[in-house]
C-alpha cells in the first residue's frame, strides 16, 4: 500500500493551510485535499513533481510504500 506524506510535510514545515500549497504550486485544490488526507486513487506526476520542489524532498519523502499484511482465517 502506497500512503501518501503531505500532512506530515506541510506540518514539519509548518504550513498551516492547503490555500498556501495551492497558490504556491497552482495545483487544484480538490488534488491536494485528497492527497492531504490520504484519498487520492492516482496522482499525476507533474503534480508529484511540483510538490517535490516545492517541499525541497524527494518521491520518498512525499509517498510512503508498507506491506499489506495478508489476514489469515
């Protein structure tokens, strides 16, 4: 399961409000609240790359692979 960093980014760096991501990058707002809050389904790479200068971090800071650990019956 891939998750998705950007709250965590923006409260190390003490941003406060999605709107100061928003008009810094010019990415939707309806984009990063779902990455915001770990819903996005797919993100499109200019998107990730935005972000990535933005925050000064890489694709491994911004989105954080886990193993899903199987149920067993």
């Amino acid at each position: 399961m891939i998750t998705c960093k950007l709250s965590s980014l923006m409260g190390d760096r003490k941003i406060l409000k999605l709107s100061e991501v928003v008009h810094a990058t010019g990415i939707n707002r309806n984009t990063l609240t779902s990455m915001y809050y770990d819903r996005a389904v797919r993100i499109e790479l200019p998107v990730a790359d935005k972000l990535c200068k933005y925050f000064n971090c890489t694709m491994n800071d911004l989105f954080e692979f886990k193993e899903e650990v199987e149920e067993k019956d």
